[in-house]
C-alpha cells in the first residue's frame, strides 16, 4: 500500500475509453497526437486499443492527419533559438512533412514563421500558416488587448503562405492588408502581442481559403484569385473559436471555445453549425450545466458519415462522439501525460489539438 496521490486530476478521474454504444457510434479508427509526445501519433480502435503508431523526429506542432493516399500530413515542432515572445515556443512548428504508414519521409518543408496548421491543397502545394511582425503604422492603430507585461511594444499577426513539395513559394496572403484596425478588435484579455492568432487553415470546396483567428474571434474566407475576404464571421457568436471545416452541406462546423464570451457571462465551449449565408447556427452541441464542457484553448470537432459529430475537447485529451440529439455514445480520454520540452516548468498534460475518425475503407494500409 502506498500513501501516493496523483496530483494530476485528469489521470485521477480515468483515462482510456469511458463510454462506448456499439449501435450508435460510427465505428471506425481516430487518429490523435498528444501535443507533448515526442513525436508519436497513434490510432486507436473503438475499444481503445492501439493498432497503429507513427514516430516522427519532431514533437508535434501541432498535430498531424492522414491524407487521401493514405498518408500523414504532420506538422512538427523545430527548436527557436530565438523565442519571439514568451508563448511562442508552446504552438510553433517549422516543419510540414508528408510521411508514409511507415513512417518514412517523401518531403519536408521548413520555415521558420510557420506555426498551428497546414493543409495540402487540391494542387499538391502546400498552405502554410505563419507568422511575423506587422508594421508599427498598423500596429498603432490595432484595437483592444493589453500591453505585453515585458514592455515590448512589437505586434504579430498571421499570414498565409503557398508553396510546392520543393518549396517553391507560388502565393502569399497578409491579414494585416485585409483587417480593419478599427473594427477587427484584439479581445479585451489579450496581450497585444499578437493581433490574429490563426489556429487553422483549410481549402474550401470552390478551393478559396478559410482561417480562423483566435484573438478576434473570427474565422474568414478569402478569394483566391484576389485576396479579398469574401465571407466573415465574428464576436459573437463566435469567442476564440478554433477547427471550422465545410461540410457536404455546405455549412461550417466550427469548435466554438467560448474563451471571453461577449454574449454570455459564464464561459463554456460548443460545437456550433453555421448556414454561410444567413450565419445562423443551425445546429449546436453544449452541456446542459454548460460550463461542464470548456477548453479554452486548442481543440476541434469533425461530423461523421452517420451525422454523429466528434468532439475534441483539447485541453483536457478527451475526445468523444454524440448524435445529432446530443447523445453520448463513445469517449475516450489520452492516456499518455508528458511534459513537454518546451515548456519543462509546466506539469505533465494529456492535452490533444485535435483528433479525427477513418473509416476502415479510409485505412487501405490497416492490417489486423
């Protein structure tokens, strides 16, 4: 007998599956990379078990997904000599490598202002999200935050940035030429470090981009052809979203955080379903005792061919599946607590940027 308790609440509560309604899930594969592994992402089935792991160089950054082909697109972290500002280590990344189901690299593209997110398009390049500073004649006019307590006076914000397998950069897009100053507000609690703070990319249908930005509470569309944005969507409904993906319906699935809500005084988290053109939700997925269910930070939700949706709630690894009623029928929590090497100070974490559902036809590389 031993007189030890976990400190570490999460691991005290139960991790691994917790939930599991074989007639109502959508039985498949999720595929998930604890943002403090060193590198491992692993897939697991419906009970849990691990069919599958691939071991990348790098410690994510910060997560990875597989492609059509059947291979996985990974976004790694690479070490900065040269911290920009203090929270920069914890969601940069540098690399986006395309690796095999073997783990073995077919190309790796490295930049240094590259951080979140990645995807490749329908061309085969690839959309980069990245960062640099903004000129101080904008800067001055950016709306909202408070002062970076160290006393830089330095901003960033986010820009978007096209390359082929080579390398090759073919197109760029800056938010700071699209954004309002005035009216594209820094939420209230924020350091105004960072005007934008994008957290994902991804290729619409018609092939235009839409990014989320975090510290605006906003995800937009942009025209690819002119750079203009064509569709935007801010505070509220939305509170430092994250993860919006179009659906076959045309509308957006967006993890809604909930982080300094301007239209609620209690924050909480929600998945919310947006129809583009009136911006109405059309479907959402909250607690019923709504703050039970909160990250404030990272996470993202994926509808699944049966209609049920799979949630993500990042900050805690727990990851589960309800139906269109709001019903819970799978949940598994990460198991594995690391520390991360860039951030040794900080406690061990489960946390999981995101997570995703295959079907077994989607796995053409799955041997069991």
């Amino acid at each position: 007998m031993t007189n030890y308790i976990d400190p570490l609440r999460l691991r005290r509560s139960g991790t691994g599956i917790r939930a599991y309604n074989p007639k109502k899930a959508f039985n498949g594969y999720t595929l998930f990379t604890p943002m403090n592994s060193k590198g491992i992402v692993y897939l697991i089935d419906m009970n849990g078990n691990i069919v599958h792991r691939w071991k990348l160089p790098y410690p994510p950054g910060l997560y990875g997904h597989l492609l059509e082909n059947g291979n996985l697109l990974y976004c790694g972290k690479l070490p900065d000599p040269n911290p920009r500002f203090k929270d920069w280590t914890k969601w940069k990344a540098g690399s986006v490598s395309e690796v095999t189901w073997n783990s073995e690299l077919l190309w790796e593209i490295r930049n240094n202002d590259h951080h979140h997110d990645a995807c490749k398009l329908e061309n085969g390049n690839i959309m980069l999200l990245c960062l640099t500073t903004i000129p101080t004649s904008i800067s001055e006019k950016v709306q909202g935050g408070i002062p970076d307590p160290s006393g830089n006076q330095t901003m960033y914000a986010d820009y978007l940035v096209e390359v082929t397998q080579a390398g090759k950069e073919v197109w760029e897009w800056k938010s700071w030429e699209h954004l309002d100053p005035y009216t594209d507000r820094i939420t209230l609690q924020d350091y105004r470090t960072e005007w934008t703070h994008g957290n994902t990319v991804i290729e619409m249908p018609d092939n235009n981009i839409m990014i989320s930005l975090r510290n605006i509470s906003t995800v937009v569309i942009i025209n690819r052809n002119t750079g203009q944005i064509i569709w935007k969507l801010g505070s509220p409904p939305l509170a430092q979203q994250h993860d919006p993906k179009p659906l076959n319906n045309g509308n957006i699935l967006i993890f809604d955080n909930g982080t300094h809500r301007l239209d609620h005084p209690v924050p909480f988290s929600r998945v919310i379903e947006i129809e583009p053109r009136t911006k109405n939700i059309v479907w959402s997925y909250q607690e019923a005792i709504p703050y039970t269910f909160f990250s404030p930070y990272i996470s993202g939700a994926q509808r699944l061919p049966n209609g049920n949706t799979l949630i993500c709630e990042g900050n805690y690894g727990r990851i589960f599946e309800v139906t269109l009623d709001g019903n819970l029928v799978w949940e598994y929590v990460n198991p594995f607590f690391e520390t991360s090497e860039f951030s040794p100070d900080l406690p061990a974490s489960n946390s999981v940027f995101r997570a995703f559902r295959y079907s077994s036809q989607e796995l053409p590389n799955l041997n069991l």
